[in-house]
C-alpha cells in the first residue's frame, strides 16, 4: 500500500513533532528542502489496511538516519538507532490512523561520512532514505528472516534466523526450505522445525544443509549463483536470498571459497547499484561503501554485478568513540548483511586522525617532516580492535588510515596530499604498509568553474588543479595510473582507489558526479585488468616492462611494445599471481608507448606518454 507523507523541520526535542505546517514530500527520500536541518518529521495517515482474514499491520521503515522515534495517533510506538536496520512498526488496532516519524541527525560519533563535511547537505538530510511499506499478515506469521551461508565438510550450510509474531500462544511446525535462484544446478532442501511460545514475538534458529552446492564467486573468478531461503508459518512466509561462499584473510592472502582472489577496488561515497556496475566495468571485483550503511538494493547488486563488499561502520574522523555502541552496531551490520555472499571485510575506524602531511614535499627534510608528524599523530588502535573482535563471519581491518599510525589498511596518497608519486616505494618500505591499501588517488576539477566542491579541499590541492579541468584531470591519471601500477607490482592484496564518482564539481573520483567518465576512469580500468604489463617507471631514464598476472593458473603471455613506432615482442610463462619482468627500456620525455600482452584469447594494451616526474 503506497503512503502519502508530509514533512517539515522541528526543533530536536523531547516532545512530539507538532510543526506549524506540515508540506508534501516524497519517501523514500531526502528532501532537499530541509537540508542542514538537525531534525525532520514526517507524517502520513491512512485507514486501517487489513482485511478479515489479516490480524496484523506493520509499517517498515530503511534507512531512518538517524536516531528515530516513531508515533501512531499520538502515541509513542517505537525507537531507533540503527538506520541499516529495518524499523518495523506493529501498529495498534484502529480504524484510522495518523503517523509521525522524526528522524534526527546522530547524536553519537556513528554518523558516518553523512556527519562530515565530505557529502553535500541534500544526502544527509534525517530522513527515510530507503523504503517505506504498509505490510499485513495473518496470525501468527513470520515479520523476518536472516541468514547467513557457510560452507562444511559434506558442502554448505545456511544458518537461518526466523521472527515469529504471535497474538496467541502457539506450538506449531515451521517450514523451512532452500531452493536455487533462476538456472542453478542442484535441487531444494525443505526442512520442519517446531516452534512454541507465548503470545508476542520469538525467535527460531535452524540450519539447512546444502548438498552439491554452487557457489557463489567475484565475476573476475565464476558465476553468482544464488538461493532463495524461505520460513513458512502455516499460511504466512518469509523469505531472503542469499549466496554459498567463505571469504578469509589469513597470511596476507584474501580467500574466497578457499582461493585466494586479490582485490582491486574502489571506494563508493554515495553509492547507488549505478556505481557497481561502473565498478566492474572498470575491472573491479570489490567496492568499499565508506563510513557509512550500504543501501539494501546497493548491496543486492553486488551480489548480482559479483562485486566484493568491503563494509565500514559509520565512523570516521578522529577522536575517541563508544567502545559498546561500536560493538553493537558491528554485531548488527553483521547480521544485517550477512546473507550478502558479496559481503568480504568491516572497517571499524576509518581516517582516525588528522591530515599531518599536507603540502608536504618530496625532499629529504620533507620526509624527516613526515617522519615526526607521523610519530606525533600516536593513535590507539585498543577500542577499534575490541570493536573488530566481535566480527566472526567476515575479516575486519579496525582502522584505516595514513602510514605511521599502524593502520589495519593503510591510505596513501603521494603525488596528491603530499610528495611526488615517486615517494610511494618509499612510504611503503618505510612503514611496512601496502599489502591492504583502504585507499589512494588523487583529485580533480569536474568544470572550470565549480560551484560545489563538497569534499574538496582546494586550499590544500589548488597547486594540483590550477590548470583547470583539462589539466587537473590529466594530472589526476597519470597519479593513478602510476600508483595503481606500482601496487599492482608489488603484489597489494587489496587496492581500493579513492574514489568512483565525484559527489561534487570536484573530487577524488575518476568519474564525475553525473557519472561522466574522466581520463582517470579508462587508466583505471587497463590497470585493473587481471593480467597485464605496466612500466616498473613511467617517467624518462631506464625502466623495466612487468607482467602483473592476478590469476590462479599458470599462464603463457606474450607481450609486445610499441615503442615510438619500434616494436619488439616477447613470449614467457608466468606462475599464479606471479610478476615477471620481460625486458627493459630507455625512455624520454615525450615518448610514447604502447604495451600489449595476449594471455588465453585476449589482448590487453596499456598506453604511455612519457613525462616528467610526477
């Protein structure tokens, strides 16, 4: 049953919402008209929308940001704190009813990027950001399901989680069953459970055995096959999808499935599934959703795109934070994402400290400078780690941040924030960082002249974009192609590029706002190609030509250059994930090149233009 809301502006207090007027808006939403604002209430009224044979109405509400309180004629019904968790609502019977929902911006630290200056006001308006339902059941009937996959010995298992609401005491058999999503291979399991209580709500937990399971892979590495779990009360069900995976990282090494898989990434900012599907155009098999709740149908499309979902509690900035609320809200995005078969790492903390590096150069005493501003940042990792210990279905990273403070993953940004790109192999070296790099890139402008820079720190930047867009996006490849390169020589385990899509005329992503693609987008997606040959140095003087081969076979390569019209070819084998050097150049400012390398029946190429440093 579709709802018609009103909305308006309150003042954040301990009394229900009673706003002079009140003006049509639509939800899910975030209404641009109350943008900055610190609290709004919504309000909506409908006549009771059950039939004889239904005994219950619930209203569900996603993505109430952030603290929300809830009203049914004049009534306080409910609570909430947790906006990547469903509120649902069991209304009172009556024939009318008029609800008011109030949505306040975080009182706490677990605001996410959505309490920083990083998203422009119109995304962080308090609201019902992602649905907004009438439900009715009968009685008794099933309000949840939740699952959540794990492989065994004989195949895979599903632990399934079912809310029952009741009415009456009950004592009663719930059905249980698994069956696969469109052409998948294997058959359904049905399964019977008891369940016997009071009147209210229980919780019954089962587990269904999976026999000859598909499994569920990044889209670099297999198919997403998927299965639909349903619990079944009598006349009322339930159900979830989910897909059959593990994911680990034990030595340095991301697994799924028990195979080890390198990611290469980007961050999303203000994700939409428009950005996945650009992600794994781009070569990406994992996007980072930063410091904040992926939406419900962001993380579907990760599933469906076979995309990694690098998850972040929504907590950023520094400063300390409750250590239990942490804990809490990483308990609870566990289980709320954890049917997600996409779902692979939880961030804890993320940019826990201040920049101390900006504008820094690239000389000796500069980097003696970063040397002592690192010292002196000093962050205590104890809280992040304890929040991280509760984490068991997926790996957690507890901080992500700048070298020099021990991060779980660091971010790196030279050639950018601080130094020359040319500086990398010496953070990395230094700091004992690169293996999980949470984020890197650099900056640039989406128009000469942009009128909303969220995010964008032009004070700290301008000398990197000062020659307009034409230039500043120029600048902006070629840092992330020779970043992205060297970590791929090194053999990173995880890259993650900072980020997809600007949120603003300007910003780190290589695509702008509207999803225009910048240089950057074409550099990113040839050097997150699985296999491919890079330049150990793109800059004049001698350097060598690399295959960087991401893949679990043995493979027979043959790479051929371009150089200035010159060409040259070479065949050799590379191992798994291995990285073989099959020759060298000398280059100068101006050069240009082309490398190639076919691997199986493909052919990928990766282009230069030989410049100075950067």
């Amino acid at each position: 049953m579709s709802l018609e809301w009103r909305g308006a502006a309150v003042a954040p207090d301990d009394e229900m919402p009673t706003p002079e007027t009140w003006d049509p808006v639509s939800v899910p939403g975030r209404p641009t008209a109350f943008a900055g604002a610190d609290a709004v209430a919504y309000e909506t009224t409908f006549s009771d929308p059950r039939n004889e044979d239904e005994a219950h109405a619930v209203l569900v509400l996603r993505g109430t940001y952030a603290q929300t309180r809830v009203w049914c004629n004049d009534e306080q019904v409910a609570t909430h704190d947790a906006y990547f968790t469903p509120l649902r609502v069991r209304l009172p019977d009556a024939e009318e009813y008029r609800v008011v929902v109030e949505c306040r911006v975080p009182e706490d630290r677990f605001g996410g990027l959505h309490a920083t200056e990083a998203l422009p006001d119109e995304r962080c308006v308090p609201g019902i950001w992602w649905g907004a339902r009438l439900e009715t059941y009968p009685d008794p009937y099933v309000s949840a399901v939740r699952a959540r996959p794990r492989l065994t010995d004989e195949g895979a298992a599903v632990d399934v989680t079912a809310d029952v609401v009741a009415n009456e005491a009950i004592d009663d058999r719930i059905t249980f069953s698994i069956r696969p999503q469109g052409n998948v291979r294997g058959g359904g399991m049905m399964d019977r459970s008891r369940v016997a209580t009071g009147s209210g709500h229980t919780t019954v937990q089962h587990t269904i055995d999976v026999r000859d399971p598909s499994l569920w892979w990044p889209h670099d590495r297999g198919d997403q096959p998927r299965y639909v779990v349903r619990a079944k009360l009598d006349d009322a069900a339930n159900e979830i999808t989910t897909g059959l995976r593990t994911v680990s990282y034990d030595d340095e090494e991301l697994r799924v499935n028990g195979e080890r898989v390198p990611a290469r990434g980007v961050t999303l900012l203000d994700p939409t599934p428009e950005d996945v599907a650009r992600a794994a155009d781009a070569n990406a098999n994992l996007v980072r959703v930063r410091a904040q709740a992926t939406p419900p149908a962001v993380a579907e499309a990760c599933d469906e795109h076979g995309l990694l979902l690098w998850q972040d509690l929504p907590l950023t900035g520094p400063g300390g934070f409750d250590v239990d609320r942490g804990k809490s809200l990483a308990r609870e995005l566990e289980r709320e994402y954890g049917h997600h078969p996409s779902l692979t790492a939880l961030g804890v903390h993320d940019d826990p400290v201040s920049p101390y590096a900006d504008g820094l150069g690239s000389g000796f005493l500069d980097r003696l400078r970063f040397r002592f501003r690192a010292w002196r940042a000093d962050y205590d990792a104890g809280p992040a780690d304890t929040v991280a210990d509760v984490v068991d279905a997926v790996p957690a990273f507890p901080v992500i941040g700048p070298p020099g403070i021990d991060p779980d993953a660091v971010t790196l940004y030279p050639g950018w924030q601080y130094g020359t790109v040319s500086d990398l192999s010496w953070l990395c070296d230094h700091y004992g960082v690169g293996d999980v790099v949470g984020g890197f890139g650099a900056g640039s402008l989406g128009t000469d002249d942009p009128a909303d820079e969220t995010g964008f720190d032009r004070a700290t930047h301008d000398a990197r974009v000062d020659g307009g867009v034409t230039d500043s996006q120029t600048y902006q490849a070629r840092v992330v192609q020779t970043v992205t390169e060297h970590l791929r020589r090194q053999a990173s385990e995880v890259a993650i590029l900072d980020s997809l899509r600007d949120v603003g005329d300007a910003g780190m992503g290589v695509l702008e706002e509207d999803g225009t693609a910048k240089p950057a987008y074409a550099v990113l997606t040839d050097g997150y190609e699985p296999t491919q040959v890079v330049l150990s140095d793109p800059t004049p003087g001698e350097s060598d030509v690399v295959v960087c081969h991401d893949r679990p076979d043995t493979a027979t390569v043959t790479v051929e250059w371009d150089h200035n019209g010159e060409r040259e070819q070479e065949e050799h084998t590379v191992g798994p994930f291995g990285r073989v050097t099959v020759g060298s150049l000398t280059l100068a400012a101006g050069d240009e090149l082309t490398l190639a390398v076919a691997v199986g029946d493909g052919v990928v190429t990766n282009e230069y233009e030989i410049c100075g440093s950067i």
